[in-house]
C-alpha cells in the first residue's frame, strides 16, 4: 500500500537551485516514488557545521511511496550520491542534502533509520518548509502538529 512520506532537501554548495530540483526530478522518476507536494525553496544559515560554512537553501517535499523506509533512505542516499554529495565532515557544506523525516505515522529506531527523523522538531529549516506542506499534520512521536512544533520554535526565540 502506499504511503505518504515526507522528505527535507537541502544544498550549500555549487548551484544549490538546480541541485535541490534535480533530486526532485530523479525521485520523481523512481519507480514507486510520485513527488506530491514541494515548498518554497528557503535559505537559512548553516546549522552544525563549520563556522564558515555557505547559507543553505532548503525545502520539503511530499512522497507517495510503495517503497519501505528502509528502501526509500537508500534512494535517497543514491540521489545524494549521483549529484555530488560526499560525506567528508559531519554537517559540512554539502552539494546536497536529503532527510527522510516522516514515513506514515510510524516510529522506527534501528541503527541505520529514525523515524521521525530525530532533531526535526528542533530545526526551523526543516519545519518551515514542511509546514507550508502539511501544517496540521501530527508528528507521531511528539503528538503535536508540524504548525505547532514551529510555534514552539518562535517562542523560543
């Protein structure tokens, strides 16, 4: 049965525009995998990672899949692979960047996949662009809506 999932996409590195809309257009022509929904793009400065890193662009994207979780994490890591993406230093700039955040309503906890993804809720430039997608939908985990998990974050501020 599919399911609907949803991803973040990220780039800092070369033409991160073109970078996020090739990813998108690689899932696209993934058999079982249809793009429903995209955000806006968003830049944001780098979080994490080394002080001089470049400002990211980010986005959201909403996934009918037949795939598991497990098989969709390894399309997504091919997709960061073939347009460039290497894994040097942990949070580094990147050609891109894509995170499985949500897969249905289910919670998973293996040592290759978390479900939710687990800082999402702890990240503005992931949840602003999912909010444009899904604003009341409930985070499994936390039980709150992606709209009030950003709410959260505005007050924190």
């Amino acid at each position: 049965m599919p399911v609907t999932a949803y991803i973040a996409l990220g780039a800092n590195l070369g033409d991160r525009e073109s970078n996020i809309r090739a990813a998108l257009e690689k899932l696209e022509h993934t058999p079982g995998i249809n793009v429903t929904k995209i955000s806006t793009l968003i830049e944001n400065p780098a979080v994490g990672g080394p002080a001089d890193s470049p400002p990211f662009l980010n986005a959201a994207a909403e996934l009918v899949t037949s795939l598991t979780p497990p098989a969709l994490l390894e399309t997504l890591l091919t997709v960061e692979q073939s347009l460039g993406r290497t894994r040097d230093v942990k949070w580094g700039p990147r050609a891109l960047d894509l995170d499985l955040l949500l897969y249905a309503d289910h919670i998973l906890n293996t040592p290759g996949l978390t479900i939710p993804h687990p800082l999402m809720h702890q990240r503005r430039f992931v949840l602003e662009p999912l909010a444009q997608l899904a604003p009341d939908l409930i985070h499994p985990a936390t039980k709150r809506t992606i709209r009030e998990l950003l709410a959260d974050l505005d007050a924190r501020r």
